[in-house]
C-alpha cells in the first residue's frame, strides 16, 4: 500500500474564495497539478511549502519537504554557495595554502575529494561551470539544473515542484525525467511538458469546483478533453439549431396573428357585429395560447443556447491573434536582421553571422548556456558585440525570459497602454478578456497574475506593438495546454519575421519554423 505523505482537510485559498475548499492526501508517489494559468497552481504549492497561511483548514505532513518555486530572486552568490558546499570548499583551498586551522577541517570534515565530487555532480547535470561563477552569469537552463540539484540532494524529501522544466533544453529535460523517476521521496509537479506529465501516477485537476483527483495519464487526460470539447461543441450547434427553429415558429405564429386581426377589420363591414367580436375573441384567445406557447418555447431554447455557450467557454476561454495593419509578410524592409561576424564571450568565441529575409521563421539553437538569451539581448542593445556588426531595419519587439517589457507595479491594462498608446481603453480591455484578464484582474498590480498570465500579458504586448521583427525567447514556458496550442496558432498566422528560442519540438513545428541557426556554445 502506498505511503501517505500529507493530509490536507478543507483547505481555503487566500485571495481565491471563488475556489471550494480542498480536502484530498498525497502518496509518496509521482503526482502531477494540473489547471488553467491563473487557478491558483502556484498558490497551492506555496501554502503546501508553508509559504504563505491558508484562509482556512490544515495542512499536515508525514515527512520533510523541500520546494522549487517558479521563480527565484537575483544573486550574486556563487554555484558552490548555492548548493551548499561554498564553506567547505573555502576551508579545502585554505588547508591546501598551508592552514593549520581546527574550524577549517571542521568545515571540510575530511572530504577530500570535495573538489572532484562537485565537477562530477555539475557534470552529471550537464552544466559545465565553475564552482565559483556567480550566479547571475548563468543561464536560465543552468540555474534550474543547479537549482533542482541542491533539490535531488535530499532523496527522503517530498519535493514541490513549480514548473521545473522551464528554460531546460531537450537534454536537461531527459535528465529531470531521469532524476524524478529515481526519487524516492515523492513529488507534486506543476508543469506543461507531457514527458514530464505522464511519468505522474497520480493526476490532480485544480478548478473553481475544487480538486479532482484521477489515476490516469496526462496522454489520457487530454483525451477526455478532447472529448469533453467535441461533444460541448456538438451540444451548441444543436441548441443554436434548436433556438433558430423555435424563433421561426414564433415569427409565424405572429404572422397569422397579424394577419387574422388584418381579416377581422375586413370583415367587419359584412356581419353583424355580436358574430365578429364572438369570432374574434375565439381567435384572440387560440392565438394567444398558441403565441404564449411559442414564447416559452423560444425563451427556453435561448437559454438552453446559452448555457451551452458558457460550457464550450470554459474550455475555450482565450483569444489572442495578430491586430496589425497591412501584411508585415509583403512590408518593410527586404532585410529584418543582418548580423555579420558578431563575437562575445558568452558565444564560445563563435563569430555569429545571421541574415534574416522578410518573411523568415529562424530557430535559435543550442544547449542550456549557448548564448541564445545573449544574443537576443544584443538586439535589443543590452550587450554590445566584442567584434563584428549587427544591423536592424523596422520595428522589432521582444519578449525575454524574464518578461522585462512588463512593469511588475502596473496593471496589466496599464502595460498593455504604455506600448500601444494610440490603443483605445475600450479595445485594450477587449483584447485583455481575450486572454481572461476580465473587470477588476485587468486593474491589479501584474506581479499579483501567475507566471502563465504574465506571459500572455507579455505577448498581447508584443503583438500590439506590430513589429516586423519579432524576437521571442521560451514563449511556451509557463503555458498551460489550452493557452500553449492557442499560441501556436498565433505565431502560424504571424506574418512578420520571427527569430524563436523554444525547446519543444512539438511546439516549434506548430509554429512552422522553417530554418535553424546553432549556437555551438562550450564543446570542452
């Protein structure tokens, strides 16, 4: 029998009342949380972590547990400090200078082989830095692979996993697969990569009816949402056939209605008047029912349409598409983007030559700590090449890992505002409920959205701003399914020129990239 791990009994969210209470267990086993951007996925995980204080219920654990949050702040401290061994190594380097020191072979506590131990730990996670780089030079890709390193450290831990595979290249996503199937400890994951999902045994659904949990795949989730969506479509098409033909009717009955009391002011010359208003008040009366009928009838079928809208609505809840002027494709300059031998340290001294035609979908690739961030970031002018030349024609938008566009204290209509100014409120509240940032959520501070609405916040801003040139780096990180195939269909209709850094193929064939350019990065 499955070990238990924690017990969780009617536990309120803070900030989401709209949510029921929650009461369910997690095994010490591979569970998956799955849900829309912006349920409260991240939320649940730092009231489980011991974050933040639930509004209401109890939470309580059988064993340790450690948490990956999405997110985490700049640093300047080093890889070795990171992971906990900074001291040790310091003492190591002292004794080695000739330190007679007692604290210093406490510190060390006769781990000799420190040094080596911690270049094959790095190594088996594919990171190929220095125990002693700060922090702050390494890529996104590096720091999630050193973050969940100092996780996997503790294999009795139940670990809490806020979208781990963010900024992971295929590689790094093999060896968080490999990593998760080895941990004894159990894990809750918030994640979209289905090769991470489906190694899950156990699935929980978040949603405002509260949490649903399943023992089934994610591969099988999807089904059943497919499912689930084909016979609501289904559903609709019927109630709209269904309110057209009620409408029809009622439009007749009135018709014969009209046209009866039409007759009735004809015939009045020709019969005595005691005859007609006998007559007319039979006919007034079956008129009546019959026009009552019709009219419940029809009332009926628009409710029922309704209904059936609202239930295709919320599995369908987002748009999101191109608003520019004219065919970018057909505009502009001949030549986007022209790089000519650009070199920089951060490229492995590889001399960057790259020429985008109008029109152009280009892949940026290479592994975690390539360059591929460095050098969208000398294209928007944050890093000058060492050598080599770079040149821009048109309007270029950009959005970054870390969505520096978005100014964290303002609303997200505020954002939306500020890079589309000539954008009315009316329209900028439109395309903003197109992504389900509705009323009072388009007014809040954006750092209160989760990680998954700030990227599509992000991406209406881009698109608003109609660049010919459009430079996304990791779009699809932070997406759940609905908002990820919602995306790829946007960027399918772009008609700009797109240079992209993603690491999932399914994804980057959606879009339909038809070139690649690699950045070699390190090859020792």
């Amino acid at each position: 029998m499955t070990q238990l791990s924690c017990h969780i009994k009617q536990l309120q969210l803070p900030y989401l009342p709209g949510i029921a209470p929650l009461t369910f267990s997690l095994p010490r086993a591979p569970c998956a949380l799955i849900g829309r951007n912006g349920i409260g996925k991240s939320l649940l995980l730092e009231l489980l972590a011991g974050q933040r204080a639930p509004a209401a219920g109890k939470i309580e654990w059988t064993q340790p547990v450690a948490w990956l949050p999405q997110f985490v702040p700049a640093s300047d401290s080093s890889v070795a400090d990171f992971i906990g061994w900074g001291e040790a190594l310091g003492a190591l380097g002292r004794i080695e200078q000739g330190s007679i020191d007692s604290r210093d072979f406490d510190l060390l506590a006769d781990r000799w082989t420190l040094r080596d131990d911690l270049a094959a730990l790095l190594a088996e996670a594919g990171l190929r830095v220095d125990a002693k780089q700060p922090l702050n030079q390494l890529s996104g890709g590096q720091l999630t692979r050193l973050r969940l390193l100092a996780l996997f450290a503790e294999p009795e831990h139940f670990l809490l996993l806020d979208e781990p595979d963010n900024h992971l290249d295929g590689e790094g996503i093999a060896w968080l697969a490999r990593r998760l199937a080895n941990h004894s400890g159990g894990y809750l994951l918030v994640s979209h990569d289905r090769r991470l999902l489906n190694q899950a045994k156990q699935l929980l659904e978040l949603s405002e009816q509260g949490l649903q949990s399943a023992q089934l795949s994610f591969q099988a989730f999807l089904q059943q949402q497919a499912q689930e969506q084909a016979a609501r479509t289904a559903r609709l098409a019927q109630a709209v056939r269904n309110e057209k033909a009620a409408a029809l009717a009622l439009q007749r009955v009135r018709e014969q209605a009209a046209q009866r009391a039409s007759q009735g002011r004809r015939d009045r010359g020709s019969q005595a008047r005691i005859l007609l208003d006998f007559k007319a008040d039979q006919a007034g009366k079956s008129l009546g029912k019959a026009q009552d009928r019709h009219e419940r009838g029809h009332q009926q079928q628009l409710g029922l349409k309704e209904d059936a809208a609202a239930a295709l609505a919320a599995v369908q809840p987002l748009r999101l598409q191109w608003q520019g002027r004219g065919d970018p494709g057909k505009q502009g300059s001949a030549q986007p983007l022209v790089i000519m031998a650009a070199s920089h340290p951060r490229w492995h001294h590889q001399r960057v030559s790259l020429v985008l035609q109008r029109g152009d979908r280009c892949l940026l690739v290479g592994k975690n700590g390539a360059g591929k961030s460095s050098l969208l970031k000398m294209l928007r002018g944050e890093l000058a090449p060492e050598s080599g030349a770079f040149r821009l024609t048109g309007p270029l938008a950009c959005l970054d890992q870390g969505l520096s566009l978005i100014a964290r204290d303002l609303s997200p209509l505020a954002n939306l505002l500020a890079v589309a100014p000539g954008l009315a409120e009316s329209d900028a509240r439109t395309r903003l409920a197109g992504i389900a940032l509705r009323g009072e959520r388009a007014l809040q501070p954006t750092h209160q959205l989760s990680g998954g609405e700030r990227l599509k916040l992000g991406l209406l801003m881009v698109l608003a701003q109609q660049p010919e040139l459009l430079l996304l780096d990791e779009p699809d990180s932070h997406l759940d399914n609905a908002s990820r195939q919602l995306l790829t269909q946007v960027l399918a209709d772009y008609p700009g020129t797109l240079l992209l850094v993603s690491h999932d193929p399914e994804f980057v064939a959606g879009v339909g990239i038809g070139r690649e350019y690699w950045l070699e990065g390190d090859k020792t």
